[in-house]
C-alpha cells in the first residue's frame, strides 16, 4: 500500500468530493449544515484533514483538539474504498498523533434497536480492535442514542461531555436538537 498523504483543510479550499462524503456518510440527524461547519472550521481550533492515496481521494477527519481530551468529531472514508484497510491507516495516523493524549469519540449506539444495527456493531469493534473501550457514557439526540468511547489514559463522565458540548454551543447548536 502507499503511503497516505494527507492535507489540511481550511473552509476556502473543501472540495466538492468531501463534501459530497460529509453529505453521504452520516445520518442527516448527526450531520451540522455544510455552510455551519464550514464557519466552525474557521472560528474553532479544528483539525479538518483530508487523506488521499497518490491523488484519490480517500476520506477525511475532524478533530477538535482540547486540553483535557481530544474530540474525532468526524471520520469518514468513501464508501466504495471502505473494508480496503484505510480506515485503519487514518486511525493508525489519528492515534500516533495524538500518542500520549486521551482521545474521545462519539457513535451510534451499537445497542440501539435501529436499521443499521450491523454497521454500528463492525464500527464499534474497530474501534475496540484500535485500542478505544467504552465509557458507558451514553447521549441521545433526538431518537439517536450515542456510546462514547476513549483512547488513552484517563476517565471520562456525563460532566466532561456537557463541557464539550457547552463549548460546541458557544460557537453552534441548532434549535432541533433534543437531548
């Protein structure tokens, strides 16, 4: 395999392949509206990376980088390259760089009765597989509920999700969103 190269990404230069993957890769529910995210990627200390092999492109992430724990808000690859190794390349890369770091991620539940159940499940074992274990901090939004799972050392509770989240609303949060 070659090595990925990736790029990072400010809101002036996304190109119409990641938005496209943005748009297809997660539930319209978990999505924040492009021209949102886009302005959060200005005014909020993000790390928006796009990884490609040679010139394909092949999927992105966003990180919001914090003090006490680092935030994989988002982690896309596209999905006619998914099941080919590089995803685990992306998140090989992710946690070498933040080696060291306790890292944090939210996903669908994998216990939640839903029509994805399978995807959740092969997703969460991935993460399982990579080093992450559950908090057994859940949140729902809307009808979703979401696990959330850690990397390194460290505890992490309902109080330091409502920090996140607090921090997020003083940039961004939409009126629709029950929690």
């Amino acid at each position: 395999m070659n090595i990925l190269t990736e790029i990072q990404i400010e809101s002036t230069d996304t190109d119409k392949q990641i938005k496209q993957l943005y748009q297809t890769a997660f539930p319209e529910d978990e999505q924040i509206p492009w021209d949102d995210l886009m302005r959060l990627v200005e005014e909020m200390p993000l790390n928006f990376t796009a990884y490609y092999d040679r010139e394909v492109f092949i999927g992105f992430t966003i990180v919001y980088p914090r003090e006490s724990f680092n935030w994989f808000w988002y982690f896309a690859v596209r999905e006619e390259l998914r099941g080919k190794g590089y995803g685990q390349r992306i998140l090989t890369l992710l946690i070498e760089r933040y080696k060291g770091q306790t890292t944090v991620l939210d996903m669908e539940s994998p216990t939640q009765v839903c029509e994805n159940i399978e995807q959740r499940k092969r997703r969460h074992n991935f993460y399982l597989r990579n080093g992450f274990r559950d908090t057994n901090v859940y949140r729902n939004y809307n009808d979703i509920t979401m696990t959330i799972m850690m990397n390194g050392p460290g505890t992490f509770t309902l109080q330091d999700w409502d920090n996140i989240t607090n921090e997020l609303k003083r940039f961004w949060w939409p009126e629709d969103i029950e929690e």
